[in-house]
C-alpha cells in the first residue's frame, strides 16, 4: 500500500477516512486552532522515534484547522474516536522482539526499512500487521503441557528410585541436577524421644488452656488467679496500679493450687521413673528379715542381718534353691540395696553380716539422703551429671555476679531452682560410676565438690575458724553410689589419687575401700584451679563439661593467676604466690619448677616479668600470700 501525498491526505481527513501511511517532508506541521482564538501546536518532531496520529473530522466541525507538517517521514493514522494520539515506538538500537515461532505467516514478518540521515536501521510494522490470537493460546498450552509433563516424569521416577531403596537400605540417596540429598531414616529411640517430648508439651498445653481458655503465651497469673497476657500487664503498669495488684500478692499465703513459676530446670517430682527390677525382692526382705544389733569382732555391729537369714527369706519368698537365692544376694550387693558391715566382701550365704544402704552409720551426715534410699533404676551416672551442671550453671548465672567472685546464697537457699537440685541429687545414691571414663570421672567429681559446697554453705553455714573448717570439708557428705564421699574425700582422695590433705597424716581412703577403684591415675595440678570451697581466695566457682574439662581447666588456671594467684615485684625480686599452691606442693613440683610451669598461664606481662626475674641467674624470692577465709557472698 502506497503512502498517500500532503494533499491527499488533506482530502482524506476532510472527508473523515482512515488514513494510514507517511506525509511527505514537504509538509507543514498540524496547527489546531481554539474559538478563541488561541493557537495550539502539537509537533510531532519533538519525539525521536516514529509516531501514529490520529485525528477526527468532529475537530473541524468545533472550529479547529489543520495543517500537517513534518521534518521527517512519520507513520501516522487519522481516524473518527475524536482526539489526538501518539504512540511512541522503542528506540532504534534495541532489540526488536520476535514472536515465536510459527505464529506469524512469512507475508506478516516485520519488515526492515531504510536507513536514515544518521546511517540507523530502523524497523517498523507492516501495514498489514495482525495478531493471531488462537496461535498464540496454541503455543502457550503446548509450551505448559509440555513443561507438566516433563515435572511429572522427574517425580515419578525419584519416587521409583527412594522405593527401590528404601527396600535395600535405611538410607535413601537420589541425585537431582546440581544438588545430592541423603535422607536417613529416623532410630526407632529418636521418634519414641520425640512422642515422649510431644506428649509432655501437650500435657502443658492442655493445663495452659484448661486454666486460661487459650494456648496463646504468656499467660500471668497472680498466685491462683489469672490477670492476663502481656496487654493487661501494661495497661495495670500504665494505669498506676501495678504496685497496689503487687501488694495484694504477695500479702496473703500462696495457694497450692496455684501453678508453679516456670524455671530452668528439672522437676522430677512429676515424672515418674522406673523402679528397679529387684525392689519387689528388697521390701520383702526389709520386711521379714531379723535386722537387729549383732556382735561381731569384739564389736557391736549395729542394724544387720546374717547372710543365710536373707537366703532364707528369698527361698520362701521366690520357691527356688539356695544357689538361685544367693545370686539375687549378690545382685542387692552389687546395686547397693546391701552392703557387708566392714565392706570386706560381696554376698555369701552363710554367717556374715550384712545391713541395708539406709542402715550405714554415715547416713545421718549424707544430705542429700531424705528419709530413705532411691529405689528407682539408677540413671546413667554421665547423664546425671549433666543434668547437675545444667541446673548448677542456671543456678549460677540467676544468683552470681557476672565474673562469679560472689555467689547470693540466700537467694539461692530461697529459689526453685536449689528445690529441684535437691531432689536431683537423690539419684547419685545408687548411681554406677565405674562406668565414667577419665574425663567424665574427673568432670563429674569437679561439678559435684563445687555444687556440695553451695549446699553446705546454705544448710550448716560458712565456717569460722579451724576446727569449723575441719568438720565443714570432713562431716557434709553425699551419698553417691552407695558410699559417702566429703568435700575432703572428693579432693584429695579422687582427684589427688587418694593423697594426704595438707597437715594430715592419713590417707582419705585406707586399703581395701571399694572408692578406691574410682581414683584418677595421674594428679592433675590444674584441679586445684577448677575446685571453689566458698572463699574469697578461692578459685571462681564454675562447672566444667566432659568433653573440655582439660581446656576449661587451663582457662581457670589463666583466670586464677591473672586476677590474685599471682603478682611479680621486679624491684624487690619477689614473686608473690597463693597460699594453696604452698598448700600442694607436691602436685606442683618445687618451687623453681612451679615458676617455669606458671608461665603459660600469665599474661605477656606477668609472664614477662617472671622471665626476665628467672633468666638473670639472681635468686628470686616467693612468698605466699595470707588466705582470705571469709565467704564469697
């Protein structure tokens, strides 16, 4: 189709029809004049790209000319809607679209056109230019169908493949572009963790909903009265009248059935643990069996039993031979139910004398024990001293300052917290520690000195002056797998490989104690660092992991001769000590020795003061610092 002249287009527009082309360069640019008068130019040049004009013989008939007038060669359109429109091509160095494939004919491609006085190819519509619709939905349902049908193959052959091996192994691995999943089944122990975990948090959502009648958190409750989420809280704190709601809780007795404040921590009260396969045997024995005072060497052995009173009694009680029932002896013996009066031997029928755990002289100073032995299966001892670093290092972080030089006893003595440690220490009665390796053995004996002299300072006081400091670390015992053990027997009989506390002539242990088997081989001089008796020239008080006791250890070491274990005068050439390493000097080494060892646990200063006092070949003086004995609170 031709492009139509300047006048015929001129024609064309006064006779109202659709003109579709280019005016030549000839031509004046379009001048709509308003009635009033007042000229308004509409100049196509101002664009740089190619431009539709439309434009309605309704505009003549309101009084406006026309003149039409290009620079250049436009596509322009005149049509009947009644208003002026420009439609603004993209510029001509981008890239032109293409449609896809197939949906237009060869007689609707795009058509290249001339180049221009700048030398620029430009690309425009033919005059033809139509869109077919159907092909385009066609194209769009092949493209989809074909995507669809390319996903369902992918997933229904992964789901071939994780069959197939789940029926050869427990572990299912498929490889998709770029990325390698391995998916492990769960242990039959992990998804029982889990139900049990799930059951305990929906027994506290049901008690959350049954008190409040929701399970949105937090909920607070004033004693047995519930005010409300956080919303009512501020809005009381708001209103003034938090203090007087304060003063009307805390003025009357808190009810029992109010609920408990939630704390870090267990409570074992509300779980109920396993009894021990062999409690049904020990109540009928503590029931039947002739327990009484006896003597024996020369000696009143008080609350106990001949062994073949015991077979006796499990014969009538089980219906089975003397031989079965002195192996269920040796079973009570070997989980602590029993023990023989002088600790000599395991269980024997005949005419020894044995006496239940609770019947041992040292139970009266055992304050962990209350009122009678744990019957319940006895916990792995590393789980249970987990549990207690756990709770002690809550304990810690609620009522310590933040370098843990002073310790709130009260507040501890007062808190739930302390209540639940107390009834998680009754698991140590008949706990197995043989079991513990080296690491756990020592982890575990450093937490329980640490947490013993918390409780001993809250229940008997801080010692005064020597003999109290004597009974302080001899008389408060636990009762920990079915033997007493002291702060004292703790340091220097455990951890000290069974040595001589300072100024004392015997060993904690004497031959033939079963504790002995629970020694550590090799004194670690470092333990002397992790171990806190209450006072302020003690250590810091901590608790320790079995997996980096020994670097933890090293830690408190830097942390003790950085801030008081130790101080250097270079001017008076005296290094000045404290006053426990004197005390063990035969973990440390001679003194010489323990300055050489010190240094890797200063800072580059101290440690630099130290070198330069040792390396001059001059004498260096050492002397010990007065103990500071009063409490750290």
């Amino acid at each position: 189709m031709d492009s139509p002249s300047g006048e015929q287009g001129k024609k064309m527009v006064e006779n109202g029809e659709k003109v579709i082309g280019k005016f030549d360069e000839e031509e004046e640019r379009v001048v709509t004049e308003k009635s009033d008068g007042e000229d308004i130019d509409s100049n196509l040049d101002s664009c740089d790209c190619g431009g539709s004009l439309l434009y309605s013989s309704e505009m003549e008939d309101s009084g406006q000319g026309q003149k039409f007038s290009s620079e250049k060669s436009e596509n322009i359109a005149v049509t009947n809607p009644g208003h002026l429109q420009v439609v603004i091509q993209p510029h001509s160095q981008l890239p032109k679209p293409e449609a896809p494939p197939g949906l237009l004919s060869s007689a609707q491609k795009l058509d290249s056109v001339v180049v221009s006085d700048h030398h620029q190819t430009e690309t425009t519509m033919p005059d033809n230019f139509t869109v077919d619709m159907p092909a385009i939905g066609k194209f769009i349902r092949e493209r989809s169908n074909s995507l669809s049908a390319a996903i369902a193959k992918r997933l229904s052959s992964l789901k071939e493949n994780i069959d197939d091996d789940r029926k050869s192994s427990s572990v299912n691995e498929f490889s998709l572009s770029g990325l390698r999943v391995v998916v492990k089944l769960k242990s039959k122990e992990e998804v029982e963790e889990e139900q049990k975990t799930d059951k305990e948090a929906m027994k506290e959502r049901k008690e959350l909903v049954e008190r409040t009648g929701s399970s949105s958190v937090p909920q607070i409750f004033f004693n047995e009265k519930l005010f409300g989420g956080l919303v009512a809280l501020n809005s009381l704190r708001n209103s003034g009248g938090f203090d007087q709601r304060l003063k009307e809780m805390v003025g009357p007795k808190c009810p029992d059935d109010a609920p408990t404040p939630p704390v870090y921590g267990f409570d074992d009260d509300e779980v109920e643990e396993p009894t021990d396969e062999m409690i049904a045997i020990v109540r009928v024995l503590r029931q039947r069996l002739p327990i009484q005072d006896r003597l024996m060497k020369m000696k009143i052995v008080k609350n106990c039993f001949a062994g073949g009173e015991m077979v006796d009694a499990i014969v009538l009680q089980m219906n089975c031979n003397r031989d079965k029932a002195a192996e269920v002896g040796k079973q009570l013996a070997r989980k602590h139910f029993i023990h023989h009066v002088f600790g000599e031997k395991g269980f024997e029928d005949g005419n020894h004398f044995y006496r239940f755990l609770e019947h041992e002289p040292f139970i009266p100073k055992c304050f962990n024990f209350r009122g009678s032995i744990n019957d319940s299966e006895p916990k792995p001892a590393a789980k249970v001293g987990e549990r207690l670093t756990k709770i002690m290092s809550a304990i810690l972080e609620a009522y310590a300052s933040d370098d843990r030089r002073h310790v709130d006893y009260i507040g501890i003595s007062n808190s739930e917290e302390f209540r639940r440690y107390i009834n998680l220490v009754q698991e140590l009665h008949r706990v197995n520690l043989v079991e513990l390796s080296q690491d756990e053995k020592l982890a575990f004996f450093l937490n329980l000195y640490n947490a013993m002299v918390i409780h001993a300072v809250i229940r008997v006081g801080h010692p005064e002056g020597v003999i109290d400091r004597r009974s302080f670390f001899s008389d408060f015992q636990y009762l920990v797998g079915g033997y007493p053990y002291s702060l004292n027997t703790i340091q220097n009989g455990i951890l000290r490989n069974n040595s001589r506390p300072p100024y004392s002539f015997t060993k904690p242990f004497g031959s033939g104690d079963p504790r002995l088997q629970l020694v550590l081989g090799k004194v670690n001089p470092l333990i002397h660092f992790g171990l806190c008796n209450g006072t302020r020239s003690s250590p810091t008080v901590r608790f320790f992991t079995p997996q980096g006791v020994e670097a933890e250890l090293r830690s408190a070491a830097r942390e003790y001769f950085q801030s008081c274990g130790m101080e250097v005068d270079l001017e008076k050439r005296t290094v000045y000590l404290a006053k426990i390493i004197k005390w063990f000097d035969v973990d440390f080494g001679k003194e010489k020795e323990i300055l050489k060892w010190i240094i890797k646990y200063l800072d580059a200063t101290k440690a630099g003061l130290l070198t330069h006092l040792l390396g001059d070949g001059s004498p260096v003086n050492v002397v010990y610092k007065n103990y500071d004995w009063s409490m750290n609170s």
